[in-house]
C-alpha cells in the first residue's frame, strides 16, 4: 500500500531528521555558536512541537533555589577575633 509506506517513511525520516537537528545545535552550543545551536532546535520544536529535550534547552537553565537547612542544625556564625589596641 503506498500511503502506509509514505507514512511509515514520513515517520522514519523526521526521526531522523530531528536526530541529525539535535546533534548540529549540540556542536554549536560547543562551538559557542549560540544562535545557530537554536536555529537548529527551532527546527527540531517545527517537526516535533512537544520535543521534551529541546523545549527544556530552549527555555534555559533553570535557578536551583538555595538548599535550607533542616530544623535545629544550624550552627551560629563563628565570631571574628578581636583585634588588640596598639599604643
């Protein structure tokens, strides 16, 4: 049947397709080539709008918030020596 051999191939082909795309913005995100890394996860997110890897590298690092310390492990700041007067 044709039109489940151009499917199949359709499918294949994107597969593929986006492989080679992410693997062009990885080595020009290490080639420092910021913008032409994202065009090719632009191209990627235009085959595969709900591509998980490239959503999460477009939107950018997210901030780790500051670990807190559990109840009653704290310790108190340690107090700066006191300097001597001098005459």
């Amino acid at each position: 049947d044709i039109v489940a051999d151009s499917v199949k191939f359709k499918t294949t082909y994107t597969k593929n397709l986006i492989t080679s795309y992410k693997y062009l913005a990885s080595y020009n995100f290490a080639k420092k080539d910021d913008v032409k890394g994202k065009e090719y996860l632009t191209k990627v997110l235009e085959l595969d709008p709900n591509d998980k890897q490239a959503k999460e590298f477009m939107e950018g690092p997210k901030p780790t918030p500051a670990p807190t310390p559990a109840a009653g492990t704290t310790k108190p700041a340690p107090k700066a020596p006191v300097k001597k007067a001098t005459k």
